[in-house]
C-alpha cells in the first residue's frame, strides 16, 4: 500500500514539475520580446540535428534487435513446409523493411537539410502524373507477386497429401484435443454427430455404434421412451414452458431416429475396420521425423484454430465441416532440444482462437520421434484402438487348474497399427 502511495506522490510531483517549467518558458519567453510563435533559426537547427541524430539512433536500435532476437524471433522451423513459409515471411520482411529504411531516411534527412532559412521559400510541388503512376503501379505489382505466392503456398498446404502420408485427425471441444491415427489401414473411419454418444465422443461410425446410438436416443435416460412417458403421465405436472421445451426435444429426438435407422439400414459393415482400429490418444500428439502427415481437422462445439508454431501450421477448425492440412516433420523432438540448449523444450500444438473461459490451457504437447522411436511407441498404441476402447475385452478368465492347456492364444490383428514403412 505504501509503494502504490509513493508511486501516486511521485506521478502527481512530476506533472507539477512539467507544469512550472511549461510556465518558466512562458515567462522567459516574455523576457526575451519573443511570442511563442515565433521560432529563432537556432531552434530549428537544433530540431533539425536531433531529427538526424533521431534517425540513427533508430537504426541501431532496430540492427541491435535483430542480432539479439534473430531476423524476425520465430526460431527454426521444425518442417519442410515451414522452411518454405519462412523464406516467403522473409521476402515481405525484406520488401517492409526495405521501404521502411527509405522512406524514414529521406523524411529525416529532408527534415535536416532542408530547415528553415530566412529569405529561402518552400517549392510549391503540388502534382505530377509520372510520380503517381510509378508509387501506385511498382506496390500494386510488388503486393500482386507476394499474394500470388502466398496462394500458391497456401493451396500446397491445404491439398491432399500422397498416399503414403500418415493420416491423423485432430479433433477439438473445449477445451482440449484428441488425436486420431488411421491405424493399420491408414484410412480414418467415417462418422457422423449423430452418433455422438458418451463412450462414442468422436461419432465414429461402425454398427456397434449406431446400435448404441439408437438404443441411447430411444430407451436412454432423456430418450424417447422417458420423454413420452413424461409427457403421458398424468400424475407429473408440468408447466407449459417445460412441456413445450420437452415436445421440442421429442421431436427433434424422433427426426434423429428415422436418420439413424435409415443409417443402419445402408451401412455396410465392412467399412468398420476403417474405425475400429484407428488408434485414440490423448494429451500428446506423437509424429515420426521425415514423415509426410495429412491431418484433418474438426470442430464439436465452437470455432477453434490448430496451430503448430514451431511447424509454422495454422488452420481453422470449424464445427459441422473438416479442415485439412499438411506438412512433414522433419526435426525430432531431441535435436531440437540440443539446438535450442534446452533439456524441456517441447513442441506444441495451440487453440489460436478464442474459444471460451479456459482457451488459455486448450494446449497438446507434440513429440517428434526417430523411426525407430515412433515403430516402438505404435506397438505400444495397439490398446487404444477405437475398437477397444468403445467394446472393451471381457475380464480374464480365473486360472486354469494345473496341468490344463494354456496354449490357446488369439491375436486380434485388425487392432495392430502400421509400422512406418
């Protein structure tokens, strides 16, 4: 309390002090048989020369950034594509900077040449034709060639992958994210917000699922069923606005049924390979070094945006649509950590938008593995497969007596994932 007091008293004595010496020059002004308006050539010699001095000091000051922060304080990019973005961010710089130097070095060198002198007027320069033409034409081409790149890159970025590209999809809620690997097929399964269950967060779309799905919305805690029997109960009284907002609910609830039995009637089962063994995981993004990805992007409640700063990725993930992406790590997550001389660095994936009250921890951490490392972390990922976690294996059998056979063993290789090749 008594530092804030100290601060206060020292704040409102420096504004008196301006004040008197504001009031000294008046006066002295004055003394002198000089109005305020009148500027001797002293002074404006002496604006002139801290104007130049102004102008250099600038410069150091800019040149001193740029050697303690590197060119623009972005660091190494961890990717092909952000190698690619990087040179590109680097030519704007380099076009900004350019006219930057030479627009302030001539305003502060005009300011210093050419100050007032008694006898000498202004020249009066009021147009030319040729000046316009060439200020408006050189930007407009210069703008046109950086945005015409940026198109290009941006396009190369957003188009499909090859087909050998690892397929993972990312999906956001508030406030958090979940990874999806395409698993041994390399294919994601499809889904459908219609599917939506507890066990079933990313409606992923198998026969298992829709079955749940329409058990859930038809004999579910707040399914049709326990709506319709609310509402034909006599015995529970309920005032309009709730019998309204329930009839509401039961008949969105009975549009959602005929969707989903129209669902199960033209799915085909054999497509629930594609989900059952895509492979679930959370809190941390894993990715092999020199390996092409193609990650798709989704959205469950509001807008959120995927950015990977060290990859120099960013796209919007939007509800009701998928957004896609693409880029090759190419820096594992050790070598990295020897570069920057930091034994904790960690890539990250980021919510760039903000999405609610908690946006500021919607953070995943992404590890970069070897090929070796990330084959051996793949092996291990084998039980989080969708098919296990949303149908998990029925507990063990007690222990056979002795001498029973014990040989008997089934391996279920739909739930293996894919090495990379």
């Amino acid at each position: 309390m008594l530092s804030k007091l100290i601060a206060l008293l020292v704040i409102v004595l420096g504004v008196v002090a301006i004040a008197q010496l504001v009031r000294v020059y008046e006066l002295s002004s004055k003394l002198r048989n000089r109005g305020e308006h009148e500027i001797t050539d002293r002074d404006n010699n002496l604006n002139g020369r801290m104007m130049f001095l102004f102008v250099i000091a600038l410069y150091a000051f800019f040149l001193w950034l740029v050697i303690r922060f590197g060119w623009t304080g972005r660091g190494e990019a961890a990717s092909t594509i952000g190698r690619e973005t990087d040179w590109l961010l680097n030519v704007n710089f380099a076009v900004i900077i350019a006219v930057f130097l030479l627009t302030n070095t001539l305003l502060f060198y005009f300011t210093y040449r050419y100050v007032r002198k008694d006898g000498v007027k202004a020249f009066y320069y009021p147009h030319n034709n040729k000046l316009e033409m060439l200020w408006t034409v050189v930007p407009a081409c210069v703008l046109a060639v950086i945005i015409i790149l940026g198109l290009k890159k941006w396009n190369d970025a957003t188009s499909a992958a090859s087909d050998e590209a690892i397929r993972v999809e990312l999906f956001s809620k508030q406030f958090d994210w979940t990874a999806r690997y395409s698993g041994y097929d390399n294919i994601l399964g499809k889904f459908d917000y219609k599917l939506t269950t507890d066990k079933n967060e990313l409606a992923l779309m198998t026969t298992a699922t829709i079955d749940s799905a329409i058990f859930a919305m038809e004999h579910g805690v707040t399914g049709i069923d326990s709506l319709e029997s609310k509402l034909n109960n006599r015995k529970i009284m309920l005032v309009p606005e709730e019998r309204e907002k329930m009839e509401t609910d039961l008949s969105r609830k009975q549009r959602l049924i005929r969707l989903l039995y129209q669902m199960r009637a033209h799915h085909d089962s054999k497509m629930d390979r594609a989900a059952e063994d895509d492979i679930i995981q959370k809190d941390t993004l894993y990715l092999c070094a020199n390996k092409e990805y193609e990650f798709n992007f989704r959205a469950k409640d509001v807008l959120h945006s995927a950015y990977f700063p060290h990859f120099r990725a960013q796209i919007n993930t939007v509800p009701g649509m998928t957004t896609r992406f693409k880029f090759t790590p190419d820096i594992t997550t050790k070598e990295m950590r020897v570069k920057k001389n930091d034994a904790k660095f960690n890539y990250i994936l980021m919510c760039n938008k903000i999405c609610g009250g908690a946006h500021y921890k919607m953070k995943m951490i992404v590890v970069v593995l070897s090929e070796k490392e990330y084959n051996q972390w793949m092996k291990g990922a084998q039980a989080k497969t969708f098919k296990t976690i949303f149908s998990p294996a029925p507990a063990p059998a007690a222990a056979p007596a002795t001498g029973a056979d014990t040989t008997g063993v089934v391996v279920d290789t739909m739930a293996m994932p894919a090495p990379v090749k």
